[in-house]
C-alpha cells in the first residue's frame, strides 16, 4: 500500500472514531431539525397546492383542482399501479403528467423537476393518514 493510500485511509479511520466517539448516528435528529424539515416539506406542498389550481401548466385554462378539487379522486396512496391510459404500471407522477398533458393540453414535466414533486407532495399530503394500497384500484 502507497504512503497517500496509508495516510488517507488513516484519516478515514480517525473520522470514523470521532464521529463514533460521539455517539452521532444519523438517524438521531434534534427539534429543531424536525421543525425545519417540516417547514421545508410544507413549503413544497403549498407550491404543489398552488400549481394545482393555476391553469398555467396546460393551453386551454384548465387546472387540475376542476377535476380534482384538493387533490380528490387522485389516491397517490394506491400507486404503482397498472393505469389504463397509459396501458402500464405507473408512478403517480407519471399520472400527473398524462393529465397535463391531455386534459390540460400541456407538456409533461420531468420527472424530478420540482414542481412536479411538489404536485406529488400536496396530492400525497392531502391523503395523509389514508393507508397506503399500492396496485388497487
């Protein structure tokens, strides 16, 4: 073994001793931790709660709240599921999409961009407690 190889591997061990030595794990979070993932988890679905009553993501000035006001009748809770218009099993995302595209007459959004977890993110919030159900329909 190399003298850097030595000396980086030892760095790697000395790092690991101090963080164990602390008694750090990473699934150990302070309140104020979870305040702040809850304000910026929130932040992201009163973004998607807005996107979903705006007709700017389609041609034709149609929201997706006319359908599905507050998210109704969408139930993220039971994807993936086989969805008949797309003929397949699909993330609830991609249900989004085949909406913006074809009721709304829009484009679809990627499937990490941000406004579409955000959509994803208040439709989910708007079911919360309901039991998750993947594949029922």
């Amino acid at each position: 073994m190399s003298k850097k190889l030595l000396v980086v591997a030892g760095g790697i061990i000395a790092v690991a001793a101090m963080v164990t030595g602390l008694g750090v794990r990473a699934d150990e979070f302070t309140k104020e931790d979870v305040d702040r993932y809850q304000d910026e988890f929130m932040s992201v679905v009163e973004k998607g709660r807005a996107l979903w009553g705006s007709p700017d993501l389609g041609t034709n000035g149609v929201a997706c709240g006319q359908c599905h006001p507050n998210a109704a009748n969408t139930h993220p809770e039971t994807y993936p599921k086989f969805q008949k218009q797309l003929g397949r099993v699909v993330a609830f995302r991609e249900m989004v999409n085949w909406c913006l595209q074809n009721p709304l007459e829009g484009q679809p959004l990627g499937l990490d961009d941000p406004d579409l977890v955000a959509m994803e993110a208040y439709a989910t919030w708007e079911r919360r407690g309901v039991e998750l159900a993947p594949g029922k329909h």
